[in-house]
C-alpha cells in the first residue's frame, strides 16, 4: 500500500534536499507534483485540496524562509501534515477502562472482519498478555460463526458458541456476562455485515452497541476497496460514534488513497493494519512511522522490531562464535541465514523499510521471494558431506544438485559464487573484528567468547 504515492513523495523530496532557498516556483512546482501523486493514489478530491492547502500555508511562512535548510523544512511540513491526515498520533489501544475492555467490529461483508477478529485477538494475547473472549453475531452466517470458534481456538481465545436461531443482542448481552464472569480483559464483538449498506444492518449494530456500550467501535474496510470504501465509512460513521479504523489488506496493491480519505470522512484514525493472511500479520497503526516510508524516509524502526521478533538469537550467537573462533562458514549456515530472511519477508520486504537515499540504485532479484526458495531447495539437494566441504561440488555434482532441485546449472553455480563471497568475508571478520563489531552493539562480549 502507498506505494506509487511512496515513488512519487520520493522523487519530490529528492528534488528538494539540499535547496539553498525555497522560492514560490519551487512551492508551486512541489505542491503541484504532491497533488499529481494524491491524485494517482485515489485520494478524494476534498481530501487532496484540504492538505494542499494546509502545506501552501505553512510552506509561506517564516520559519521555512528564515532556516539555512529550506529544503528540509518544506520536507518537515510535508511529514507533518501526512501526519495529520492519516490521524495524529494515536496507535492501538488505551488499557484505561474497567474489563472486560469490549471491541465491536463492524463493516460491510467481504472486508475480512471475522478474519481481523482472530488477528486483534492474537495481538492482544501475545504482545499485550491479554486474555480475550471472542464472540459472533452473525446468525446469517453460521459459517462465519464457525470460522471465528476456529480462529479464536488458533490463537488461544476464549470462545462464546452462539447459534443461527438465536437473536444478535441476547448474543451479545450473554457473551458480556461470560466476559465478566470468567475475568477476561477483552471481549470482541464480531457482528454482521452484508454486500452493501442497509437500514436492517444500521439498526442491529445500533442495538448490539446499546445492549454491550462497547469501548471501541472499530469501522473495518477494504484497503483495496477504492472510492467505494467512502460510501459505505460515511454510513457507517453517521449511524455510529465510530472510535477508529482497521485497514485490512494493506500488504496488497492498493494505492493508499482510500485510506487517507476514509480517515478523512469519519474523522477517525486509522487504529491497525492488516498486512496479510496469517494471524500475527497486524501492525497498530503509527502515522509518524507511515509518513516517514510514504516520504522515503524508510521505517528503521519496524524492521529493528520485526528482527526482534523474528531472528533466532541463539542462532545468531552460535554463527557469531564460530566466525570468532575461526571456524569455516559453510551451507549449513548459509542456509540458517536465508530461513531467517524469509521469516522476515525476504529481501525486499527489508529492504522497503530502509530510506530510499541508502536503497538507491540497489535492486531486488527479479524473482523476489522465490529466489530464497530456490536457494534453500539448491542446499537441501547437497549430501551432508557437501554442505561441509563446499569444494567437492565438481561439475556432476552440481548437475545432480540442479536437477534434485529442480532448477538450473546456472542457478547453482550463482549460489556458489555467492556463497564463496560470504565465506571470503566471514574469515576477514573472524576474531577482533567481530569482536569490536559486537561489542559496538552490546557493550561487551558474551560471556564464553574466545579470545585471540
């Protein structure tokens, strides 16, 4: 998601870097290739004139005509006023209230809410250490009824079981009181939705929020959904005193604009973020960090929190004595650091994170991910005896290699040369070198680290 506004902010605030002086030709010139990108990224025409605006003003005054960095202050502003627009600062959940805390999803049908139901309960079990209670009032549905008892026993939530028969509001008013009586500090309230909106649909919702007053009233669209998606947040806003918006199907190819807007129409922020089909793939929402990527300013700080979350650190220290130690790199290790990378994405999913002025001119293998499938299949097909000593791997060998993996001569001979350049560059690294470089990060050593 953002990415063509992403290349286009990019491009733009490359031109401004380094700007001696803002002048009123170069404000008009940006702000007229901001308002090209806005538009290209499907944001609401009010939406684009509002920010525009906004920028002119701030853009004129003092404080960018008396700085020695111009440049950089037009940037700021832009930055901020992303910022502003996505919805200020607010990220997840406030833990004020007295539990159960009571979150009801709504939106139309299709938009994956039962889906973002079992993810909301997952980040709150894991990174909150909360004990939730899912239920469903979507009587229309017993499937969905189903698929949520699912999802709630693969993330470890409680479950409330309801039935097709039963009416939405008992469901909810039952649910409440398991909630309460068995000490949980969530209950998630996933209600019904349908193809579009309608009057039926508004007065359920409305009657399932008297019966349970939920804390948070969390509006769910598509963000692949476009200029619909305004429509339906505007109905929705009008028939509920919303609190905020999980934007699911982030990770697609959706071009941001919906969600700017939709921010926009309800006057709500953008709360978290569906980045893709498994349970753990929801991120609270931080517009700071979302402005600084759609600027090309990168978000370091997602990816030091998604290494954190994904990198064996045992692993990680046991590659690290052995280089100290002077011990040989070999496949074995090779192929620990390509699994590592795919847990977090492969390399263009790191590389996305970093400011585009230090991924300049770099490029990601055009096969994206599948190269590092590849790779890890090439090492799977080599003897064990092969994976130690590389230097066996003669011309049959490999040919036996490329078919076992069912890939190309070529293709093994690639990961080869790779190999051989981290080989070369792990025996520069053994010893003090290593060492220094640890400690820059640690302080000190490990303990057990020999010394040379």
């Amino acid at each position: 998601m953002f990415d063509t506004l992403s290349q286009r902010f990019t491009k733009t605030v490359q031109n401004l870097r380094g700007k001696g002086r803002i002048s009123e030709d170069n404000i008009t010139d940006t702000l007229r290739e901001v308002r090209m990108a806005l538009l290209e990224a499907d944001v609401a025409l009010p939406v684009i004139k509002t920010f525009i605006d906004s920028v002119r003003v701030k853009a004129h005054g003092a404080e960018v005509a008396a700085s020695l960095t111009p440049g950089q202050v037009f940037i700021s502003i832009l930055h901020s006023e992303l910022v502003q627009l996505m919805g200020g600062m607010r990220a997840g959940f406030e833990f004020r209230a007295q539990p159960p805390y009571v979150v009801l999803l709504a939106g139309l049908q299709g938009v994956g809410k039962t889906t973002t139901a079992g993810k909301l309960a997952h980040w709150l079990i894991e990174t909150q250490n909360k004990k939730v209670l899912l239920v469903s009032t979507d009587v229309r549905r017993p499937a969905a009824i189903l698929q949520l008892q699912r999802l709630a026993e693969q993330v470890g939530a409680g479950f409330h079981n309801s039935q097709s028969s039963d009416d939405p509001v008992v469901i909810a008013q039952s649910a409440l009181q398991v909630a309460r009586n068995g000490v949980f500090d969530f209950l998630i309230i996933d209600t019904a939705g349908r193809l579009h909106v309608d009057s039926d649909l508004m007065l359920e919702m409305q009657a399932i929020e008297a019966a349970v007053s939920s804390h948070e009233r969390l509006f769910i669209v598509d963000a692949m959904a476009g200029q619909d998606a305004l429509n339906s947040a505007r109905s929705f806003s009008d028939a509920m005193d919303l609190t905020g918006i999980i934007l699911t199907k982030a990770d697609g190819d959706a071009r941001g604009g919906a969600a700017l807007s939709v921010r926009q129409v309800t006057g709500k922020p953008i709360v978290f973020l569906g980045v893709g089909e498994k349970l753990d793939a929801l991120q609270a929402f931080d517009p700071e960090r979302m402005a600084g990527r759609i600027l090309g300013m990168g978000d370091v700080l997602a990816l030091v929190e998604q290494a954190q979350g994904k990198v064996d650190a045992a692993e990680a220290e046991r590659l690290a004595r052995k280089v100290v130690s002077g011990a040989r790199f070999d496949f074995y290790d090779l192929k620990s650091q390509l699994e590592q990378l795919q847990s977090m994405g492969g390399l263009g999913a790191l590389m996305d994170k970093l400011p585009a002025h230090l991924t300049k001119g770099a490029s990601v293998p055009a096969q994206g991910a599948n190269a590092l499938v590849q790779q890890i299949a090439i090492i799977n097909s080599m003897t064990h005896r092969e994976r130690r000593k590389p230097e066996l791997l003669d011309g049959s060998r490999r040919r036996r290699i490329a078919k076992g993996s069912g890939t190309q001569v070529q293709d093994v001979n690639r990961l080869l040369k790779q190999f051989t350049e981290m080989q070369r560059m792990m025996k520069n690294m053994k010893g003090g070198k290593l060492r220094r470089m640890l400690g820059a990060f640690q302080g000190s050593m490990p303990t057990g680290f020999p010394k040379h």
